[in-house]
C-alpha cells in the first residue's frame, strides 16, 4: 500500500516550514554529528493517529518581473503533481496579495484536493478574520498557528479525513522486493534492464502502487524478486529530468515499500551530496543498503580499491554497507549485485543469540570502560535483541543519560565486528533498569 503525499505550498515567510517541522515532530535535521549528511531537509514523513503520509515543503512562490521565479515554479509544480492532498498555507496577518492568486489559479488547475491553512492565527479575535479569505475559492478553510502549535490537531483531522489506516505489519509478502534509487541520468533504468535480461525469466511488468513505478517480478537463484525501478519520467522535457528534488520524491515512495536500497552512483561523474541525500532516506527508513558504482567501464585512472577509498570517505555513515562495481551497459560486473543485495536483506533479519550477545558487550566494556559523568558511570546489565529489520538491541542501564554518542558508537562497532550485519542499519535503544 503506497503512503499518501501531501505537499505545503505558499508564497515565502508565510511560515511553511514552521508548520512542516512541526507536523514532522521535530526540527529537520538527520543524525547529528555524521559527517557527509545534507542537514536541511523538506521531505519527511508525518504519522498521526494511526495514519501515515509523506510530506513535502516547497520553495516560496514569488512573482519576478511579472514571472514566477523558474525554479521555485518548476519545483512547487513537481510537488503539487506528486501530491494528494495541497495544504495551501497563507499569512493570516497580511492581506492577500498577486502571489497568493497567482498559486490559488495553480492549484485549481491541478485539480487536487486543497485545504487553505491560514498561518499566524493566534487568538479569538483573528479567528474571525479567516472569512474573507473564501475569496480565493476553496472550501477548506482552516486557521493554524505553527509558531504556536495551535490548530495543528485540526489540519491533521482534515489531510488524514478520507485516508486509509496504516497496513498491518502481519500481512507477509515473501517476495523479497528491492528499489533501484539515484539521482537522474545515473543509470537506474539500465541497470534495472541488466539485471533482468541478465537473468531472462521475467513474468510481466505491473503497474507499481506509486504512480510513476514500474514493480518487475523475477527469479534469481529460485527465489522470487520484485525490482522497484524509479527512473520513468512522466512529465515530458529535460528540465523535469534535471530537477534533483524530484528523484528524492520518487525514492521516498520506493523505499517505503522495498526490503532493500539499491542507491546508484554514476562513477564517470563522481560523488555529489545529492548522493548522500537520497542514500540518507533509506538509511533513516530502517533499510539495508547497496552501494552501486554504475559505468565503472568509463574510469580508466582508478582501481576498485581507490575508487572505494574515495566512498568510505564520502559515505561515512555507510561504512558498514558493501559497495558494488559494475557497468549496466556492458553488463561488466553485473553478476556480483544480486548476491550482495540478498545478503544484506538476510542480515537485516538476522537474529542474534542473548548469551553471545552479552558475551560480546561484556568484553568490550572490560576493554573500553564507559567515560564517567560528574562522578558516574555508565552501567550495562543486560542486553537483547528485541526486533529485526532492521536489528534492533536494547541496553539495559543503570542510568541513560550517561551514554555518550561516541561510546553508543563503539558499542554498535563491537556488535558488527562479532556478527555478520554487513549492509543493514541497526537500532540500538537503553533502558533504565526498571523502565518498561
């Protein structure tokens, strides 16, 4: 079951991203203190009540010269193409004006439904100003303050009115389905193409869930896959191609439903932090990663051992993820993806015995004491795997507030270093002693 999208649209300094970060419940940022992760976010995924949706925050719409701004307009079109439901938010405290207009004649034209958020509505008295607003034509009328909090619970109720509740986990798909996710023009199609020509037993193309998805049932080593490729474009022209946000968009709603993230990079053009970006949403999503250095064919300076020295140094929040180079137009290399894409998805399921695992925390706590705090230190009493895919520890302690990043850090590496969880994030949580 695809998520919904919804998408916040408004002229600027009408308090979009306020709004955003709290719906998301938290100021955007991913994994502090991680080298290489772009920190300013505007997608993320918003669950109220038992309903889920993913959420975007677009660029301010303004009017330059008589035009819109060209990117802004091409970016907040993308938007309200991807979306289905627009939270069209105005400034409660400012009259409307030739921007807020020329967005309402948009949004008409897209046919979607729309709620006009009025923003900055922070007492009785302004809540009866929001009538006049009915000029722009939208039913939906409802005053928030982001700032504020205020009127939050009420947008929610109407975005989430005619939603389906979010799918029961227990409904088990044992195909195991993996998403092809990158930038444009780095190869996904081909590579999506390789993979199954290579293997010549493909059933059918199906429709995806996502609007612009293609799902490929195949067969690998007699077991059933399904490849998510997120390379069509349907809007027609170069310069919806060339718009990088729009492929993040595309990879949300990928990763939602895949087992494992197949992230491709295009060797011949390098590492961008675009790269990183769309890397992070599957790593934020709980999901094992593969690395893909697609058109190695066209690199003639480097060997496989410099050219992985360049990604550890770039990814360095994947440093546990196997890197796989090959070539999706020559088909060079091509064979060595599919067993690394079945590994990873085999550890994040794996289930780790409580004795060794304790064993294990016991002897890196001997080796590295845990750094004391204002006279105290850090006790571990037990440990237990309490989930899987992604593998999921929980620490018992004597308090948690004394954990330290650095030492939650060495504690994952000393887990990976004495079991095999190459490719999958892992959650690690601590627990007071009594905490239920």
């Amino acid at each position: 079951m695809k998520l919904p999208t919804v998408a916040l649209v408004g002229r600027p300094n009408v308090g979009k991203s306020t709004i955003f970060n709290k719906l998301i419940g938290k100021k955007v940022s991913i994994i502090e203190d991680t080298p290489g992760v772009t920190r300013d976010r505007i997608y993320g995924d918003v669950t109220y009540k038992n309903y889920k949706f993913h959420l975007i925050d677009t660029g301010g719409i303004d009017i330059t010269d008589g035009d819109f701004n060209k990117e802004i307009i091409i970016q907040a079109s993308i938007a309200i193409d991807e979306a289905d439901i627009i939270v069209f938010i105005i400034d409660g405290k400012a009259e409307l004006n030739a921007n807020d207009f020329k967005i309402r004649d948009m949004l008409k034209r897209s046919n979607k439904k729309v709620i006009l958020a009025v923003n900055k509505i922070d007492n009785e008295k302004r809540k009866n100003d929001i009538y006049s607003y009915y000029e722009l034509g939208f039913d939906n009328i409802i005053p928030v303050s982001g700032e504020h909090s205020l009127g939050l619970g009420n947008l929610l109720d109407e975005i989430t009115k005619d939603f389906v509740e979010k799918e029961d986990a227990s409904i088990i798909d044992d195909k195991i389905k993996f998403c092809v996710i990158g930038r444009p023009n780095v190869g996904k199609s081909s590579l999506v193409n390789a993979i199954v020509n290579e293997e010549k037993t493909i059933v059918s193309n199906i429709a995806g869930t996502t609007r612009d998805a293609i799902d490929t049932p195949f067969t690998y080593e007699k077991e059933e896959y399904v490849i998510i490729d997120t390379a069509g474009i349907r809007k027609s022209g170069k310069i919806y191609e060339n718009i990088e946000k729009y492929s993040v968009i595309r990879a949300m709603k990928a990763i939602e439903r895949s087992n494992v993230c197949v992230v491709v990079i295009n060797a011949e053009e390098g590492i961008i932090e675009h790269d990183k970006h769309i890397a992070s949403y599957a790593l934020e999503a709980g999901k094992p990663i593969v690395l893909v250095i697609n058109k190695w064919d066209t690199i003639k300076d480097k060997t496989i051992d410099e050219y992985t020295k360049k990604v550890r140094n770039e990814f360095q929040f994947l440093s546990y993820v196997p890197i796989v180079f090959l070539s999706a137009k020559t088909k060079k290399r091509i064979h060595t993806l599919m067993p690394e894409i079945k590994k990873v998805y085999e550890n994040s399921k794996r289930e780790i015995k409580t004795s060794l695992l304790n064993d294990v925390i016991r002897d890196a706590v001997i080796l590295n004491q845990p750094p004391s705090y204002k006279g105290k230190r850090l006790k571990i009493y037990f440990v237990a795997q309490k989930g899987i895919t992604p593998p999921k520890f929980v620490f018992n302690v004597n308090s948690k507030g004394l954990v330290h990043f650095s030492y939650e850090r060495y504690l994952e590496n000393k887990i990976r270093e004495s079991f095999d969880l190459e490719g999958t994030p892992i959650k690690i949580e601590f627990k007071n002693k009594n905490e239920q």
